[in-house]
C-alpha cells in the first residue's frame, strides 16, 4: 500500500510539473510575440514622428 501511494504521488508530481512547464513555456512565447509586435509599432510610429519633426535629417 505504501509502495502504490508513493508510486501515485510521483505520477501527479510529474503530470503537475509537465502542465505548468507546458503553460509557462506557452505563455512566454505569446508574451515575448506580443512584446515584439509591440516594439516594432513604436518603432514604426517613432519612425513617422520624426519624419514629421526632421524632414530634411531622416
């Protein structure tokens, strides 16, 4: 009995630390997409700014 108790907390252990590496992993990525997409629209819009302001510099 005590060997299936120990043998069942392992599994829901494992199956635990699966899911939330899974979870985190995922919503790093979307993050760190997002984040990107983000920074490239400031980019842009920085870009446009300054077109406006310097038009003979840019």
């Amino acid at each position: 009995m005590r060997q299936i108790r120990t043998d069942l907390n392992l599994i829901f252990i494992a199956i635990v630390t699966i899911v939330l590496t899974v979870s985190g992993a995922f919503s790093y990525y979307r993050t760190q997409a997002q984040l990107e997409h983000e920074l490239s629209e400031f980019k842009q819009s920085l870009t446009i700014q300054l077109q406006n302001v310097l038009p003979g510099v840019m």
